[in-house]
C-alpha cells in the first residue's frame, strides 16, 4: 500500500500590470463567486511555481484561490 507525505504551501499573486475588475457569477443555486478578473498575460509565476514542485517530486492535489492569495496541496510517495 502506497504512504503518502503531503504539504500545504501559500503564494500571494502577484500585482499585475493590468486593469483588474472584480466579476460576480452566481449559479443555479444562488451561490455566488467573486473572480478578479485581469485582461492580459502573467501566469508565467503559477507555471514556474508548478514546475519547480513537480521537479522535487511533488505532485498538485488540490488548490484554492481567496483574497488574491492561493493556497496548494501537493503530495509525494513517501520512500522511508
């Protein structure tokens, strides 16, 4: 049976040099969501920040997004 080791990491995003909006969506239930919204590029952080985890062995479980900051579950197979 396979043991896993996992971690919690939080990254602020960065400011962008865009014009940012704040858009409400709400679904069939009533349940709404505040999207900051950003018209341009700047997802080079989220695919460097990816891609030095995955290099250490880790691997993206979940992740959630609240007040401009993300947080991360990553796990990895525990070799001890």
């Amino acid at each position: 049976m396979s043991q896993w080791k996992y971690q919690i990491t939080f990254h602020q995003l960065p400011k962008l040099e865009c014009e940012e909006k704040e858009i409400i969506k709400c679904d069939q239930r009533g349940e709404c969501f505040v999207h900051d919204t950003c018209q341009g590029g700047g997802m080079e952080w989220i695919e460097a920040l990816f891609a030095k985890k995955g290099k250490e062995g880790w691997e993206l479980v979940q992740s959630g997004y609240h007040h401009r900051e993300l947080l991360c579950i990553w796990k990895m197979k525990d070799e001890s």
